[in-house]
C-alpha cells in the first residue's frame, strides 16, 4: 500500500507596490477571442494577463470572469457571484463536504479540489478558467503541476500542458502561458530564464536567458505588447534588474535606471504607465538612513521621472499598490517600527491626495491584498495567534468608491484555518487520480 502526502502550506502576498494616474486606464471593451488576439497597448480583459490580481506568492490565486470571481485558496477552488456576493466551493456534487471533508479520499475526490495553490494561476480566457494544479500520481510517489482548461461552472476539464522540471512562476497572457523556470538540459545542467508555452499546447519556447550567475527570474506579470520580469540575485552580491521583453520585436532590455547600490523593487502598471520603487539603503551606513524614491515611466521604460509624494521617504512601515487604474497606500503589517494598532489603507488621486480610507482596519497575523477591478479590491485575512496555526481565515470586499470617502469591509466568507492548512494522505492501489478527470 503506497502513501502519498500533500502538506498545504499558507503565504503571504508581501506588496510593495506604487503608481500614479496621469490618464484615464486604457481598457477595450471589444472582447477578442482567442483567434482575435490584438497586439497593442490597450488591456483586453478577454485575452491579458489580469495583472491587477496577479499574486506571484505561494498560497493563493485569483481571478474573474464577466460573471464572477474565482479564488484558489490551500487546496479548495471557490465561486463568488458578482451579484450577489455568495461563496462556494467550485463543486456541484450533491453531499459533498468538500474542504469540511475529513475522509481523505472523498476530500480529494471533490470537484472544488484543485491541490497546492503552490504556483499561483487562475485565469479567465476566451469563455474558459485556465488553473494550475496538483496532480497526485500514486503510482509514481510523486507530484506533476498540470494546467487545466474547464468552463467557468467547473465543467469540460481538459489538460492543456505539464508545466516543465523548474518551473517557478507562470502568467498566461494573449494565447500564451510564460514561466519563469530553470531549464535542463539531458545531463541536468540548468540555465533560468523565461518560457513559453501556446496555450493550445506545444513544446516551451526559451524566449530568455538570464544573464546573472546564480540569478532567477522573479515577479513576472504582463501589459500590452510586453512581458515584464526582474532578472535577480539577492545576497552578499545584489544584482536587481528590471526586464522588459518585446511580443514585437523578441528583444529585452533592462528599462530601470537606478545609481549603483540601489536596488529597484517590483514594479506596477496604473493608466498605461510603469510606476515603481527605487531603495537607497546599500550606499548607506545603516538601515536608519535608507529612503524610497518613487519613479513613473512609459511601458517600455522610457521618459524614468522620480516623482514626489506628500509621504516620509524613509518611512519603511507603508508602501504603495496599483490597481491598475488608482494608487493605494498602505501599512505593511510585519514591517519592523510598525504599530500594529495603526493600520492603514488609503485610496489615492493622480495627485497622491487622499480621496477614500478605512477609520479603522485589522490586517490579523498576515494578509493577502487582491487589488482587484474598477469597483472592488479583496482581503484574505489570517486572524489569530501569531505563534501558531490556529485561527480563521476571513475574506473580505472592500467597495472602492464610497460616496462619503469611508471605506467599508464586507466579509464573505471565514473557515476555520484546519481547513485550509490540511494534509491530505491517499492509500490505495495503483490507479492514479486525475482532476481534470472530474467535473
């Protein structure tokens, strides 16, 4: 009797984040389909990365279709409807418990099971949610990471490609699936770099070599005619830099200036500009004397302008995100100085001013922050102790446009956080079990 264990693990999406609003966001409303993709500079939410809910961390996914939204949490895939704001497993089998489940196989046998959210991509494309998932193989004592295709109901599930030996993080974005992975040769000698994949299936693309010894490729997202990555080593020797590939022309440069010893942190797309961080602490003497400036430039890194915002440089206790289209301040709870009775989080206009907050607002021991859509961003809270796993997870919508600038919370789903963290354990015989077999 064989035995296989997945044990779930949570994380945290860590933002540090900025932008500005010089024009209003640039978003189609034409709807291509997948035999229409556009090349342009315009986001089509048919066919684009949506980068406003790109989460590059371990733990969580999310997206939306013109219906609902979708998140991959632990294991357990879940529905909101848009109308309604209800909640519930991606699963139409009758009697399921699904994550109440404690019955290892009939858990893993629930159509909303997914496996480890462990390389985060939930995507809507073309009438379809495209899902990375968990494929426990028994008869192999291993684990593969495929990516299924299934209507938005769950229904009509179908493989589309085994994610590559290495493979990172991956974003799907105008009929392609690019991963940032480490790539090996028949003696297992690895290089990283950047591959793709069509998203009708195909052998991987290496459309990038990274060029830094002992490098990685990290934060990757998409707008437009272009793929944005940071090519990085962090240690005793720093090497950050900020890549732009052309769809157009195959090139890729490094589109962040920045002095020496300053490292550019991860970048972000508000109204069809870049907008991004730049850390000065490596030429200074201690930590104390470390600042952020902030810079906007055009998608290919052109026209770089440090700008000003009414906020202390060298306060390290809040950063910056984009939803795409409006800047968003706000306190990072494990910051070091930080007051955790001082939580912020502020929506702010093209002149950094405050036009909407929260009065109050409780992050508990780590959160995830989905900027979301034009109308509502979302708050996956862990509330708890801080020493252990026990607590509940909490999620919440946060309308974006109060009319009286007080943001308010609206919590849609809490489960206790077993049943998030589980560990599933199979035995039986030889037969593996697919979940693109289900639905």
């Amino acid at each position: 009797m064989k035995r296989v264990s997945i044990i779930i693990l949570a994380a945290v999406l860590c933002l540090s984040m900025a932008a500005c609003s010089p024009k209003e966001t640039q978003i189609s409303t034409s709807q291509p389909t997948a035999s229409e993709v556009v090349m342009d500079n315009v986001y089509h939410p048919e066919t684009d990365c949506h980068y406003m809910y790109r989460n590059s961390y371990f733990g969580f996914a999310m997206t939306e279709s013109p219906d609902a939204y979708y998140i991959h949490i632990g294991d357990t895939v879940y529905v909101i409807d848009k109308e309604t704001f209800t909640f519930s497993p991606l699963c139409g089998k009758p009697n399921c418990r699904h994550q109440n489940e404690t019955d290892n196989h009939l858990a893993y046998k629930c159509d909303a099971y997914f496996g480890v959210c462990q390389l985060p991509l939930l995507e809507y494309f073309d009438g379809y949610l495209y899902i990375t998932t968990t494929e426990t193989v028994i008869s192999s004592f291993s684990a593969q990471y495929n990516i299924i295709r299934m209507k938005p109901d769950g229904t009509q599930r179908k493989i589309v490609t085994t994610l590559p030996q290495g493979t990172e993080e991956c974003i799907m974005h105008r009929g392609y699936f690019y991963l940032a992975s480490k790539v090996y040769n028949k003696e297992m000698n690895a290089k990283y770099g950047v591959q793709r994949i069509p998203i009708s299936g195909g052998e991987p693309e290496l459309i990038y070599v990274g060029q830094i010894e002992g490098g990685q490729i990290s934060n990757l997202t998409a707008f437009g005619d272009y793929i944005y990555f940071q090519d990085q080593i962090i240690g005793p020797e720093y090497d950050i830099r900020t890549m732009c590939y052309n769809l157009k022309t195959g090139e890729a440069k490094n589109i962040v200036k920045a002095p020496e010893l300053v490292d550019p942190m991860r970048m972000y797309i508000v109204d069809g500009k870049i907008f991004g961080s730049l850390y000065h602490c490596r030429d200074q003497k201690n930590s104390e004397d470390a600042y952020y400036d902030r810079y906007i430039s055009e998608l290919d890194g052109s026209n770089q302008k440090i700008v000003e915002m009414p906020f202390d440089k060298k306060d390290a206790t809040w950063s910056i995100f984009s939803d795409g289209k409006n800047l968003w301040r706000y306190t990072i709870p494990w910051a070091p100085g930080g007051d955790p009775d001082q939580r912020i989080m502020e929506k702010l206009d093209s002149n950094y001013n405050v036009v909407a907050a929260f009065p109050e607002l409780s992050y508990g021991r780590s959160v995830t922050i989905f900027p979301g859509n034009d109308d509502y961003l979302f708050i996956v809270n862990q509330e708890g102790e801080t020493d252990t796993s026990d607590g509940e997870l909490a999620i919440y919508a946060v309308d974006k446009n109060p009319e009286d600038g007080i943001l308010k919370k609206t919590e849609i789903l809490r489960m206790d956080y077993d049943n998030v963290i589980r560990g599933i354990t199979l035995e039986g015989d030889e037969t593996d079990i697919y979940i693109a077999d289900r639905g």
